[in-house]
C-alpha cells in the first residue's frame, strides 16, 4: 500500500461520523397561525443542526409553497443573509386564508469531497393557518418527499411521528431515516453516536420516531439517484435526501 492511500484511509477513519450528517433547512418563524400573527419569516440553510455548524448554501434552484391544489413560486422573494457564519437565505409569507402550507425547497447540488458524491436534500416544512388541517398527508411532487402518517403539527414532544419516504412517487423500502434536532441551546451530547439518531424504513417506506425533547426535529430519508453528476468530467453519485422539519411543544406545565 502506497504511503499516500494509507494516509487517506487513516483520514476517513478519524474524521467523525456526524461530519456527514448534512441537512437542507427550512423552518418558519411559526408552525401554526392565528389570526394575531398573519405574516411570518422563513430560513432556508445548510447545516449540522445538532453540532450547529454551518456549510454554505448557494441560492436554492427552487423555493415555493403548496396550499390546495395550487404551488406558488417564492424564490424571488428570497434574500441572503448570513448563519452559523455561511450563507443562509430568509422570506417572508403573509397568510391570507386558510389551509394547510408545505413549504419546499430544492437546492442546487453540493458536492461532497469527503464522501466523493453529490448531495440534493428536498426540503420541506408544514405551516397550518387559521384552524385548517386538510391536505396534509398529501405529497408535494418533489423528487423525493416524506409523507406524513401523523399530522405533522400541534405536536408535543414524546409523540411518536410516522412518515413515509418517496423516491419518484414510490415508497423507498429499507432506507436510512437520519433524525437531529435543531441545538438552539447547545445541549451537549454524550458522544458522537448521539449526534444523529437513524431508523430504516420498512418494506413500504414507512418509519417512526419519537423525539425525546421539544423544539425543531429534522428527518432526512437517504436514497442514491438513478443519474449522475458530472465533477471535473467524472461522473459522481448523487444523494437524494427527503427531508421534513416539525416543531415539537413541551407539554404544558399548568
């Protein structure tokens, strides 16, 4: 073995785990409206949400909403700003009448050296508004897209979540699910294997978690795409992650 391979494994052997457990990000200012707050923002990143460590995030391909049956562009009301130090982007939404919002993005594939492959994580997030809760088990369309068997908002953590993963409309059998949450308050973990919990989905694509503490989970199905992507003229694999943001609520105290 050459001095430069032997070197290379050594460096995949001490990088971490977690180091590879990318998430897209999108999680609104609020998972359910009333009238008292009809207009709230968005933030679309990349990140490690459990280590909370930023990676950049170019302006995403696509960034819109479903509500009924209609999907709405929103990528020009995109603007840029900065998170945990690397590109983030922000919107605003103003919520007219009611119903049950997915909120999406489709992000412009990132290469990633360290696994030699493309990354593409289909992101979404539920808003309801005004007491509506029809639609929400419905699929956005997305290239891959978790379904929700649990309604996916007015939840408290300690229930447990029930989703299905879709590649191409179809159920993704026997496919990682990787689970983190969103680290506002830097809880420090027992060591790296708590960083990113993982379930397999069953034979017709469904799993279920249940998240011990409140605040924003994310769930990101992991699938390798039947195409390739061109890097400096070879063709690398591409990651398909289907990945869902819920909010969580404490139990009430009183």
């Amino acid at each position: 073995m050459s001095k430069l391979k032997f070197f290379l494994i050594l460096v995949l052997l001490i990088i971490p785990i977690s180091a590879y457990a990318h998430f897209g990000f999108l999680i609104p200012q609020k998972s359910m409206i009333t009238p008292e707050t009809k207009t709230i923002k968005l933030m679309l990143a990349f990140i490690h949400p459990t280590e909370m460590k930023g990676m950049e995030l170019v302006l995403p391909k696509k960034f819109g909403v479903k509500v009924g049956n209609k999907i709405l562009n929103l990528k020009k009301r995109l603007k840029k700003i900065k998170f945990l130090n690397h590109t983030a982007w922000e919107s605003t939404f103003k919520f007219k009448r009611p119903g049950v919002y997915q909120f999406f993005m489709e992000p412009t594939p990132y290469f990633e050296p360290a696994e030699d492959k493309y990354i593409i994580h289909f992101t979404k997030t539920y808003v309801a508004a005004f007491g509506d809760e029809e639609g929400w088990d419905k699929p956005i369309g997305l290239t891959t897209e978790i379904i929700p068997l649990t309604r996916p908002f007015g939840l408290y953590a300690g229930n447990t979540f029930r989703g299905k993963v879709l590649v191409n409309g179809k159920p993704a059998a026997n496919c990682d699910v990787e689970v983190e949450f969103f680290n506002q308050k830097r809880i420090k973990v027992p060591g790296e294997y708590y960083i990113t919990q993982v379930v397999k989905t069953d034979k017709n694509g469904i799993f279920c978690y249940t998240p011990p503490a409140p605040g924003w989970w994310g769930f990101a199905g992991l699938n390798t795409a039947n195409f390739t992507l061109p890097y400096k003229g070879k063709p690398k694999e591409v990651e398909l992650g289907a990945v869902l943001w819920l909010y969580f609520a404490p139990w009430p105290s009183h």
